[in-house]
C-alpha cells in the first residue's frame, strides 16, 4: 500500500468548481463572477460552476409565487419540499 503522501496534492485550480458555485449560489451576477474568477466568456462559467439542490428548490419556490400569487411559496426555508410542491425531487 503506498503511503499517504504519495496522494496527488491539491492545487488552486481545483478550487475553481466550488468557489464558482457559491458565488452562483449567494446569487452573484455573471459579469461579477467573471471578473472575480478571470474569465472572458460565459462558457467558463457554465462549465466551472455546478446548480446544487438549495439553488432548484429556490426557483421552484419562485416560480410557486408566480403560479399562487405567493400562498405556496411563503412556506419557511426549513419546511420540506414535499409538503409545498408535492412530486418535486
């Protein structure tokens, strides 16, 4: 068995995917993204940055507001989903 050591080290450039994705999901505007991240295109950002479950369950609660004029989506953020949108994942 090889030691622990012999693991590849982390470099910077593996912090890109998550650092990417908490500025989508404290809801950082893309050009802003791009600028704290060095890119020029929007392409870097579709590939570095990575739509978690809190993000999905935001915009489902969204679009609940606009489908129920608010009812459903009032729900508090710690409620379960299924109790406000039932069938969703």
């Amino acid at each position: 068995m090889e030691p622990a050591a012999a693991a590849s080290p982390l470099c910077l450039h593996d912090a890109r995917p998550p650092a990417a994705t908490v500025l989508l999901i404290l809801g950082v505007p893309a050009p802003t993204v791009m600028t704290i991240m060095g890119w020029s295109s929007v392409s870097m950002a579709e590939r570095y940055q990575h739509v978690v479950d809190s993000i999905r369950t935001g915009v489902a609660r969204q679009a609940g507001g606009l489908l129920w004029n608010d009812q459903r989506a009032a729900v508090p953020a710690e409620a379960e989903e299924d109790e406000w949108l039932p069938g969703l994942p």
